[in-house]
C-alpha cells in the first residue's frame, strides 16, 4: 500500500478495511494531519456503504427477484467530498475485505482508480496468508 501511496499524485492514504467487522487492517499514509481514527471512521462508513442494512435488503429483494442466492453486487465506489476523492473497491479474492484510496481532487480519476485496482494485486497475497 505505501508503494500506491507514493505513486499517486495527490495521494493522502491507502486503507484495507474488513468488510464483516468494519475494522481498519491496514494503512499506508502521507498525512499527519488526518489520523487512523479518522481513517479507521472512514473505513466504517465504507462497510455501512458496501454491506449497511439499505444496502444488503436492495440486494435481497434484486436476488430474490431474479430466483438465485443472496449475494453481494457492490464492487466498487467512488465517493467526492468537498476535498477528497475516495476510490474504493472489494477485493476480487478476498471479498470480506475493501481497499480505500484517498485522494486530493487534483488526483486523475483514471490514475486513480488504475492504482486502486492494481493495488488489490499487492494486498491479495497479504490477505491470503492471514486467512490461513
């Protein structure tokens, strides 16, 4: 995650939270200003995001609609604040897991959102070891 961090202009932090708990896991920063509680906040409101209770009945009532098990559609997300830029994706491998990346809003959405997916490259292998 620090490699992301530094590649990407505009870059302020890069979190892997677990989306079952909403616990922060990780967390690669460029920022003093902005701590891992305010990071680890963030990482709770992905969770309500991908996995929050509006979230899981729209998904219920797409699979019941549709006859198959209830499963999770929510990949990615990208969210703009007033200062940042939040590119966040479930991890293909690992799909309890979310990597947030935290941008300024001079940061390239192309740039952005190609470091976040090749980051899941640098933390799959992490995440697999310890689930084992």
């Amino acid at each position: 995650m620090e490699t992301i961090v530094q590649q990407v202009e505009g870059s302020i932090g890069c979190a892997v939270a677990d989306l079952r708990t909403g616990e922060l896991v990780g967390l690669a920063q460029h920022t003093t200003y902005l701590t891992r509680e305010y990071f680890g906040a963030v990482a709770e409101a992905a969770v309500e995001m991908f996995r929050g209770r509006a979230t899981t009945a729209v998904e219920d009532l797409i699979t019941e609609m549709r006859g198959v098990p209830t499963q999770h559609f929510l990949e990615e997300v990208q969210m703009t604040t007033k200062h940042t830029i939040h590119f966040m994706m479930v991890m293909a491998n690992n799909p309890d897991y979310l990597v947030a990346l935290i941008c300024n809003r001079e940061t390239s959405l192309g740039i952005g959102w190609a470091a976040t997916r090749a980051s899941v490259l640098q933390i799959d292998p992490i995440l697999d070891t310890l689930s084992k």
